[in-house]
C-alpha cells in the first residue's frame, strides 16, 4: 500500500470535544464552517487562498454579516429555520475529507492513502481547489498520486475501487469509477508469467487468506487474480468482468471459477439470511448468471452442482423468470452431473420438470451422434437413469403420484438393470405401509423383474411388502436361473410374462405350461433332483413356490426317493413283493 505526504507545517488542529475542532493559531478564528455535526473555527486567509468555492461563500457570508458558513454532508438536512447561515448539501466525503483539505490550505502535512485518496480528491473537486487559484493545487496533487501510484498498484487500484461506490456521482463524474476499472481489468489480463505484484491466492478454503509475494521461481496461476477481485461489490465486480470476458483473452474456465468463488464468498447459505436481504441477493444471481461464459448459448464451462445452487436461490428471491428458464435449461444439459444431494434441495416439481426438459433434449438428438454416443458408452443416459432411481429411493417426502410420474419419464433404454428402481419401490412400500393393494400393484408395475440382479432377486423373493404376483414373477425367474436354463428358452419365456398387468385367466394358463416344461427338465436333471431349484431357497419363497405349483414337490420328492434307495432300507414286505414281480417277469 503506498503513501503520499503533502505539505510541510505539524498538524495544529486540535479537537474540544467530539464535534467541535480549531486551528491553533496566534491569530483568532475569524470563520466559522459547520460540516454536518462538527464545527471548525479556522482562519479565512488559508482557505481563500486555496479554494475558489470558499471565497464565494466566503464573500457571500460578509453580504449576509456573518461569519457562518454551514455545509452538511450527505446524511444531513439543511435547517430552514436558520436564514442567516449559508448551506450547502451532500459535501462528498464529509467532515473528514474537509478536514484534510482544510490543512492542506495551512500546509500542514497531511497523508493520501488509497482509503482516502477518492474522498479527498471528490471533496478538492466540490471546493476547486483547482490550478487557477494557486499552482500545485490540491487536485493536480490528488491527480499525480492516482496516476502515479494508485492505478499502478494491484492492490491499491482495487481499494480505490471499492471507496468509490458511496461517492457516486461525484467518483464517476470524475471518472474515477472507470479508470480504476480499466486499471484493474488490464492487470487480469496480462500474461500470469509478468506478474510481479502480491496478490491473495486461497483457492482450497483450507485457511485464512493469504499474501502471496511474488518469487522468480514459482509459477503464478491463471486465476490468481480471482480471491481480490471477489473482494468488489457486484456492481463493481460486474464492470470489471465483463471487460475480461469481452476481451477474449481469458480462458472461460477461468471465468466460471471466479463467478463460483464470488457467489460463495458472498451468497449467504442461510435461506433466513437469503430471505432477509431478496433484492440484494436477486441481483447478484441475476447478475452472476448474465457474466457465465457460454458456447451456443449453453453454460458448459459450469458444474451442475452450482447452476442448481444458483437456481436454488434464483427461486427463494423471486429472480426474473427468463432467469429461472435459463438456468433450468442448462440443468437440464448437464444432469447427469448432478449428485442426490443435489436434487434433493428442490421440489419435486421442479425435479420433474428439469428430467423432463432432459428427455425432450435426448430425442432431438440425431442418429448419428446417439451412435457415437453408444460407441463411447452412452454413460449420460445411463447415469440420468441411475441418479433418478437413487434420488427416489432417497427423497421421503414423495406422493405416489409424483413417484409413479417421476418414475415413468425414464426410458427403458436408461434402465438395463432395474436393482435401482426395485430399491427405491422398496423404500417407498417400507415408508408408506398404509398403501391399498391397488396401489402397490400399480407401484410394482413400474418395475421388471426380468431385468433384477441374482442379488435383488433373492432379496426381493423374500419381501413381504410386495404384491405376491410380483413374488411369483420373481421366483419363477429364479427357477429358471437355477435349473441352468437356455438364454433362448429364458428370452422366449419372458417374452409372453408382463409384470403384474396380466389378467389372470392368462396368468394361470402361462402358469400350467411353465410348470410343464419345468417338470420335464427337472426330471431330465440329475443336479436338479439332487439338491437345486426350490430347495435352495428361502423358507417362505420355497412356500409360495410349492403353493403355486405343487406338483414339483411331488416330483422332486419322487425323484428323491428314488435317487436315494440304495442307502435307505425300506419295509420287507414291500422288498418281496417287488422280488416276486422281479422274478416273474424274468421268468
């Protein structure tokens, strides 16, 4: 931070009290000036001597005879009551930037820093303090310390900024708005291998921010200017961007990543505290969402994770709508980047209507790039499938209805494996016991149990809270996995079963010749006899099984007595009457 020291005499005011200041002096004050609440008993000569507007109002005071002058700064009013006293309105910097050009009329020393350098330069300008009056005036100085040393400074150009927005007009009139502006955009855009000034650089949130001073051999990122620049108020922040981002010259990734360190650095995460200050917060995300860098109108260069943050507050501050639309069509873009956790901040509406924009976008996609996209995995498809099962298994404030609706958006070409869906169903009949039969047939319709793991399976075998067709759907594929069967005969099988829709005159017959077939080649299946199909599975599936079809119990049981008849010793009268049939029919 740099300094500039002015004028050579010691400071002589002193203050009596809190609101009353004088110039020590041999001579009585022959000039009272009243700034807002604090008065100054100073000397005319100095300050004509300096200032044209203090000779006017000066002159003007001894017309009136009196040696009043009252200036009130910006939180103050004139006091119409008091018609012998001059008043001047909105003196920018108030009492502490006339302080300083007071002494710097008895050429007292006095310092600029880059804190006050934009009040005293506004205040200089308000008194004209210009070159006509005297030479080396006060605003030629304040003009060689900006030029020479403020805008030249990294840090000290961004603190100018800031001290600008409450001196507006004053600061922009005088175009100290716009040149610290261009002073800070130029240094963002210079070649990150020329820089030789601190700067802050905290990129993890791991600690307190840091200085980090420039050394010959490290490496200066490309987003090192990010941290001080997020320091700006938004509409300060918003100048000095968009000048970054119409130069073409920094890389949009770089963009994105201090628009996301902006909204964390001041979004509050409090709905409360977004709540308390809406408007605020409203233009901040609108304005964010202007500066996102696009391609093609997409904000690729963003994460899903923070567009759905910023829709998050877009909608608790009541953002414009074209806003909302904006962000909601980028989500949609981008959702199979999203996480649960992510959606779970939403309702369940909006969830719906942003899969649904993301299904509408997929169809439109051409032939040509839906082979590309198969050759290298199709993985966006398959994840959206993926994280809408894991957010309805997860999400404990859904309806049916909106289950069911949410479910159904989904293609099938999303679902290769419906393990995903079967939980979520689960979760669901688990949280809401209270469901007709109705119902958790319509809510297990969703699910094919043709397309359930080995592992879900077997679970799903034995859960009592489902629907006892879709057990039996279950196990009848289970029969079929463990009697070794052809992936043809599978294939063709379940082709003419359909989840729980079926009626049951239909079911019954499918149910007869199935339970045929699959005595055939139990009796064909020495394995099969002596220890697989239902007598691996669970005690209650094994039921339900042998209640549907009874007489595979009894076919296994005959081929297991008969397997099994060398090793036991039946009844000697049934032994001789079998070896009297034996020996007549040898005879």
């Amino acid at each position: 931070m740099k300094f500039m020291k002015l004028g050579s005499k010691p400071d002589t005011f002193e203050a009596d009290g809190e609101f009353v200041k004088y110039a020590v002096s041999d001579l009585d004050s022959d000039v009272t000036i009243n700034v807002g609440e604090v008065t100054f008993h100073l000397h005319k000569f100095p300050l004509l001597s300096k200032s044209n507007r203090m000779q006017r109002l000066v002159c003007q005071a001894n017309e009136d005879k009196t040696d009043e002058i009252t200036m009130f700064d910006i939180s103050c009013q004139a006091n119409e009551d008091k018609t012998d006293e001059i008043t001047i309105l909105n003196i920018p910097g108030g009492h502490d930037a006339f302080e300083i050009c007071a002494k710097f009329c008895y050429g007292m020393t006095v310092t600029l820093s880059p804190a006050n350098i934009t009040a005293v330069r506004c205040a200089a300008e308000y008194l004209e303090m210009t070159e006509d009056v005297d030479c080396g005036n006060l605003i030629y100085k304040s003009e060689v310390f900006l030029n020479s040393a403020m805008f030249r400074s990294w840090k000290d150009s961004i603190i100018v900024l800031q001290t600008t927005k409450s001196l507006l007009p004053w600061s922009e009139d005088l175009k100290l708005v716009s040149r610290c502006i261009d002073a800070v955009s130029a240094k963002i855009l210079v070649n990150p291998e020329t820089v030789t000034w601190s700067y802050t650089h905290n990129r993890k949130f791991s600690g307190p921010d840091k200085i980090v001073e420039y050394h010959r051999e490290s490496v200066v990122p490309k987003d090192w200017w990010v941290e001080d620049v997020c320091e700006l108020e938004i509409d300060m922040f918003k100048q000095v961007m968009s000048i970054v981002k119409s130069s073409g010259r920094m890389n949009n990734g770089v963009i994105a990543e201090a628009l996301r360190y902006y909204v964390a650095r001041w979004l509050p995460e409090s709905m409360e505290s977004l709540t308390s200050e809406a408007s605020l917060n409203k233009h901040l995300v609108e304005t964010v969402v202007f500066l996102l860098p696009r391609v093609n109108r997409k904000m690729s260069y963003s994460t899903c994770s923070f567009l759905l943050k910023l829709l998050k507050v877009a909608i608790l501050v009541g953002a414009d709508e074209t806003v909302k639309e904006d962000l909601i069509e980028n989500v949609s873009l981008k959702l199979h980047e999203a996480s649960v956790k992510d959606l779970l901040r939403h309702e369940v509406d909006l969830v719906h209507r942003i899969v649904d924009q993301f299904m509408a976008d997929e169809k439109r996609v051409s032939e040509d790039d839906r082979y590309k996209e198969f050759v290298l995995g199709n993985g966006i498809l398959l994840s959206v499938g993926r994280l809408i099962d894991a957010y309805l298994a997860h999400n404990s404030n859904l309806t049916l209805s909106s289950f069911i609706e949410l479910s159904e958006l989904i293609p099938e070409s999303a679902r290769p494996i419906h393990d995903g869906l079967y939980k979520a169903i689960d979760t669901f009949l688990k949280e809401h016991p209270e469901l007709t039969k109705s119902e958790k047939k319509r809510l297990s319709g969703l699910m094919d149990v043709r397309k359930l793991t080995t592992e879900a399976s077997t679970h799903a075998a034995q859960n009592e809270r489902l629907p006892l067709r879709v057990v039996v759907q279950v196990l009848y594929f289970e029969q079929l996995r463990a009697n070794h069967s052809p992936v043809g005969s599978v294939a063709t099988s379940s082709q003419s079963l359909t989840p729980v829709e079926k009626t049951e005159e239909v079911k019954d017959e499918e149910a007869t010749t199935k339970k045929v077939e699959l005595s055939k080649k139990s009796r064909g299946s020495k394995s099969t006899r002596s220890g697989g199909g239902a007598q691996l599975m669970p005690s209650r599936s094994r039921r339900i099984f042998e209640k549907i079809w009874p007489g595979k119990r009894e076919s296994s049981n005959k081929s297991s007595e008969v397997s099994s008849g060398s090793s036991q010793s039946p009844p000697a009268k049934s032994t001789s009457s079998s070896s009297r049939r034996r020996r007549h029919s040898i005879s």
